[in-house]
C-alpha cells in the first residue's frame, strides 16, 4: 500500500514536469507570426531571407509571365494572405504557390501578411518587385578587377576610362544585366550575368573594352565602352631610404650618392639587418654581401640577418627600376672589428726571457740583472696590426708602445713586474702579458769627494790611504764623503783610531773625530755597498805638528794658492818659490807674494808659456813660511798638470794630432792608450764608459795649434 502511494506521487510528479513546458511552447508558438521561408523562384532576394526581416528587393527576368511566390509561417496554426500593388488581401495557404500574379513592368509593392494562431500577432513582409521591359538593354551595375571607372557607373552612361598601374597586364569585368533575361557579351565573347569575365590581356598604353547588351526581345542593343591606360613601366631605379641595424651611414644616405662607410661594428656583432626602401615601389630590389649572390628582399621591410667576416665587408643594394633595364647599385662598407688581442713575439734587451714565447702564454720571467741596469727595452709584436699595446712597469700608468719597436721601461732595485697590454681592434678584448725580472742591488763602494775640516786632501777616487798634518791645536776633525751615482744606495760609516763605526750621510760632515795628541791618529771611512757585500775602505793618517807643512796647492789660471797645516806668521819673498814648466823646460816667473797673518794660506802669481796639459814642477825653499810657533817649513817639491781635466785631455789630442788633419780614431786610441788616457773626465770619481764617449766624441775636432 505504502509502495502504490509512493508511485502515484512520482508518475504525477513527472507528469507535471513534461505537461508544464510543452504547454508553455505551445503558448508562445500560437502568439507567434513569422515566416520560416519564402520561395524565391521569380528572383532572389535581397537581403537574403531572414524571418526577423520584413523588407527585401527583388528583380525578376523580363521572361517571366508574372511573379510568383510561396511561404510557410513559424506556427501552423498562423494564417497568411497576400496582396499586390496594394490589391485586397487574397488567402494563402501554407507553403502553397500564389500562381502567377498580375505585374506591372517596372517597380511592384508584393505584401504576405501572417496573423498568429491566436491573433495576437499580424506580421507583413514587403517585397519591392522589380518587373524589367522586354526591350531593356541597359547594365545595372559594371565593374572591373580593382580599379574604379570613371566617371562612377551609371546605368545611361556608356562610356568610362580606368588607369592601372604597369604591373596589371591583365583585369577581369563583370556585368550585372538590369534584365536578367538580356544577354551581353565583352569584347565579343559571351559573358555570364554577375560573373567575372576575363582575364582580359592589357597593352601598355590604350586599351578598349567593349561590352555589348542586347535586350530579351532583341529590339534594343546597347554598347559599354571602357577605355583602360595601363602605365608605361617605371624607370626610378634609386632608393629613398636606406637603413642598417647596429651602425650608421656615413654620410647620411642620400639617393643619389652611391657609396657608404659605415661605423665600425664590435667583434660580437656577427650579422646585420639592411633595410632598403625603393623609391618606386615597383622596382625590384636586391641585396648581396662580400660578393655573393644577389638576393631579393622586400622594400621599406629589414632584410634577413647577413653575416659579417671578421674585417671590411661589402654590403651591395641593387635597385632594378619596373622596365627590368634601368638599375642603380648602392655599395656599403664596414668593419666588423678583430678580437684578436695576441702578441706574435715579445723581446727584451738588455738579456732574454727565461720561457720560450707563446702567443696564448701570459706570464714570463727572465734572468736577474745587475744594478747598472736601471731599464730594460721590451719590443711587443702585434698579431694583429689593427690592434694597440701599452706597456707599464710596476703598476705605473699604461703608456702607447709600438709594434716591432722598443719601449723603455724602469727598473726600481728588487722585483720588478713589467706588463704589456694588448686591446684588440675591438677594445672590449684584452689580453696582459707579465714579465718579472729582478734588478740587483747596487755593488758600488766608492766614493766621489772626501775632505776634512779642518785641513785638505787631494782626494782621487783611485786612492783609498791618504795622510793629513794639522796644527797641534787642532783637537778634532769631521770628515765628508761624498757618493757618486754610481754608488747609490751605499752606506758610509765612519771611526778613529779603531773605535766604533758611526754611520755618515753622503755629502754630510760626520760626528766630531777627538784626535790622541803625540800620536798618529787613523780615521777609517766604509763604504758598504748597496748589496750587502762589496766594500771599500778609506784610510787618512792625521799626525799633529807645529812646523807648518804645505797641504794643498791650487792653481786658478795663473794664480798659485798655497795651503799650510798652520796658521803663518811671515813668510819670504818670492825668491823662495820657483816653477817649471817640465813639458817645456822654461821657468815661470814668481810675483806677487800675498799673505795674511794667523790664516794658513799664502800665494803668488805665476807667468810664462802654459798650455793645458803641461807638467809643472812646484818647489818651495825651507823656511819660506813661518808659524807662531817660530817653526818653520822643510823645503818641498810637487809636481801637477796644468788645467782641469777636459782641458788636459783636449791639449793631449791636439799634440797626438801631428799631422793636424783633426783627430781621429787614431789619436783617441792613442790617448786612450797613454798613461793619462784612463783620468776621470766627467767628475764622477771614477774612469767609466761615459768618459770614453766623451773622447769618441772629439772625433773630427781640429785645434789650431798656439803661436
């Protein structure tokens, strides 16, 4: 029992389910008054039927006997009724032919009227029926392939002209007939209503196309004519713009300018864009690059990547006009730049490198070199021309060097850290090639001046042991060293009598030096080379005495000046002084005798024949001079060279010249050779390759000998 009610309740529930919508549509369908369909057998329709549209044209054959017509309405239950030029409404049952109606040549008014199943709805549908004479001829619409008549088409109007361009060598037309049942044919050949005709081959220049209508019934003829100009081919062969990707022009383009150079490009810059834009859009246009086969591309739009070598390429733009004869070609120019940042050689003088050079080795060494060396020349070899070298020495500023020439470089003493950098033609690659060598610490160890004060030494860089008498009241004495160039970087240190060394500035007097009285007193001076190791010693023996004792003689011009270990109280006439010219053997004459009481010097003024370069022999008679002690001095005898030693050196060449042609190798290698050949010339204590050179170059020097 409880199962039955439970079905009744479902089977009414389903029931309310599918009676509910059909009811639902079948009210809607009774109110509604379209039409699904019209039959078009007289004509087609325009627009094309919709059951939304009301209004439509149509045009029918001038053939036909009337117009005709059938529909089916949306509901089956609607009524429909028809009516023509506004004639009484006629019934007309469902998809069921109206016959043929009654139809005015010309323009007709066709109604259908629809009335829903429920008269709600009346709905009227409108054809405007176009019902063409037998003798109509006329064309309702003409046209060509892509190209407007002119003037614009009008069915009265029989005659037109178009223009197209030279590349249409050919078009197609198509008529539209305003009676469909006329026929026509173009130029000749019959042609098919609201079809294209062609194609229709075109001449350059003038070019006719008739197109001849003649009526259903045959008595009316109507010609068309269409007059086209196809365009001679064009002859522009230029470009009007002219683009690349990732350079510039240069100069700016212009059409008639026919060569380019364009900006370098880096060594990452593998290809490029052209993009060249015809001025006539009809030319064809062509591309190649480093001479090969010539491309087309398409105007105004970038061409397809073109590789680039590594160096110049050539880029060509060949512009062919529309005649297929005319041509212009636009060459362009560019260097893809080198990363080639190699050296094919690295030399370096003085001395070799210790690694056999590499291209792609980057760091070398070389042989320790003496201190004498204070640079060191360093030839690069570019594997590239086009790229550039700079060279720096221990972290200095880089300065240009050129390939396959020397560039000089310092050398401090210790490590030292060369280094040669090459950019390539492309300076965003580098390479840095290192070079180590170690300059060695000086072994000079002489000195250039010692003097002490008070007193004098005629100090000679050859001799290292020297004696020195002073007065009994001297207590002390300092003494001054002096370093040449040579001797750079040397220490000097200084004692008395065997005490201890205290260290001594160069050119700087030492320490005070407290002399023993009544016994000789040795002040020692070290030279310690830079190096650690070499040394050299001077020794000056100072011994402390009343009797005055001559200690330097000077000769300024002809001016003798006289230095004495003691403070002078008289001293003789100049019958107590003689010199002698021993190169010579004449006497000068001694006048002039000059002193002051309590100084320690006196002097004279010698006369007679003197050149530089002559030996002189000084003699002083005892008792010439006299000290406040009452002592007086011993007789003494030295001998000197006149002039100093350029002008002793220039005096000996001109003697060696005897056959006073100049001088040359042979007299230099005589000086050289002689016993004064090795004197110091430069001033630097010490005989040198610089004072050879100053020799060498007093080759070709003639003297005028005296009178």
């Amino acid at each position: 029992m409880r199962i039955a009610k439970l079905l009744m309740i479902i089977f009414t529930a389903m029931m309310f389910i599918v009676v509910f919508p059909w009811h639902a549509r079948a009210a809607a369908s009774d109110a509604n008054a379209d039409l699904t369909s019209i039959h078009q057998g007289a004509g087609a329709l325009t627009p094309a039927f919709s059951p939304s549209v009301t209004e439509y044209w149509l045009k029918m054959r001038s053939s036909e006997q009337g117009f005709y017509t059938a529909a089916i309405p949306a509901n089956a239950g609607a009524t429909m009724a028809y009516a023509m030029n506004g004639s009484a409404w006629i019934t007309l049952p469902e998809n069921t032919s109206t016959g043929y109606i009654a139809t005015n040549r010309g323009e007709n008014t066709f109604q259908i009227k629809v009335t829903s199943a429920d008269s709600s709805t009346v709905k009227t549908y409108t054809i405007h029926v176009y019902f063409p004479a037998t003798n109509d001829a006329d064309l309702s619409d003409l046209r060509i392939s892509g190209v407007a008549l002119n003037p614009a088409f009008q069915p009265s109007r029989t005659s037109y002209t178009a223009s197209v361009p030279y590349t249409t060598s050919s078009l197609s037309l198509t008529g539209m007939l305003d009676d469909r049942a006329a026929t026509f044919v173009v130029n000749g050949t019959l042609a098919a209503d609201g079809t294209a005709f062609g194609p229709i081959p075109l001449n350059v220049g003038s070019n006719t196309i008739t197109v001849h209508t003649t009526s259903y019934d045959g008595t009316a003829n109507k010609t068309y004519t269409i007059t086209v100009m196809r365009a001679e081919p064009g002859t522009n062969s230029q470009l009007s713009a002219l683009s690349v990707s990732g350079s510039t022009l240069s100069p700016p383009f212009q059409p008639d300018l026919l060569g380019y150079v364009l900006a370098d490009v880096g060594y990452a810059t593998r290809e490029m864009t052209v993009t060249p834009t015809a001025a006539d859009s009809a030319a064809t246009v062509q591309l190649r690059v480093n001479e090969g086969d010539f491309i087309t591309v398409s105007s105004g739009l970038p061409s397809q990547p073109i590789a680039l070598n590594v160096g110049g390429n050539r880029i060509q733009v060949k512009v062919t006009a529309e005649d297929g004869t005319a041509a212009t070609t636009y060459t362009m120019t560019v260097k893809r730049q080198s990363n080639n940042a190699w050296l094919s050689g690295l030399d370096v003088a003085p001395g070799t490198l210790n690694e056999p050079f590499a291209y792609d080795r980057l760091a070398y060494t070389m042989a320790n070199v003496p201190y004498a060396t204070s640079s060191l020349a360093v030839t690069p070899a570019l594997s590239d021309a086009n790229a550039s070298v700079y060279v720096r020495a221990n972290g200095g500023s880089y300065k240009p060097a050129a390939s396959g020439s020397p560039a000089i470089l310092p050398l401090t003493v210790g490590s030292n850290t060369l280094e040669i950098k090459v950019l390539a033609e492309d300076p965003s690659e580098e390479k840095i090639y290192t070079l180590t060598v170690t300059r060695l610490k000086n072994s000079g160890a002489s000195l250039y001046g010692l003097s002490v004060s008070p007193g004098h030494l005629d100090f000679s860089s050859q001799v290292t042991d020297y004696s020195l008498t002073v007065s009994r009241s001297v207590s002390s004495l300092t003494v001054k060293p002096v370093l040449p160039d040579s001797s750079r970087g040397a220490a000097i240190q200084v004692r008395i009598n065997g005490g201890s060394y205290v260290p001594v500035q160069s050119g700087m007097n030492s320490p005070s030096l407290p002399l023993i009285s009544g016994v000789p007193n040795v002040i020692e001076v070290l030279v310690t080379a830079q190096d650690g190791t070499t040394t050299r010693l001077y020794t000056i023996r100072v011994s402390q005495a009343g009797t005055p004792v001559l200690t330097k003689l000077v000769m300024d011009g002809m001016n003798v000046r006289l230095t004495f270990s003691e403070p002078l109280r008289s001293v003789a006439d100049a019958t107590y002084f003689s010199v002698t010219n021993m190169s010579r053997n004449a006497a000068l004459s001694v006048t002039d005798v000059v002193y002051t009481p309590g100084a320690a010097e006196a002097g004279f003024t010698a006369s007679g024949p003197l050149q530089p370069g002559d030996e002189l022999e000084f003699r002083i008679q005892a008792g010439a001079v006299s000290s406040f002690s009452g002592e007086t001095n011993a007789a003494v005898s030295l001998k000197a060279v006149y002039g100093d030693a350029i002008q002793q050196m220039l005096r000996r060449l001109a003697d060696l010249d005897t056959d006073h042609d100049g001088i040359g190798i042979r007299e230099v290698l005589a000086y050289l050779n002689s016993p004064y050949g090795h004197n110091d010339l430069n001033g630097d204590g010490q005989f040198t390759r610089e004072d050879v050179a100053i020799v060498l170059r007093q080759i070709g020097t003639k003297f005028v000998s005296p009178t």
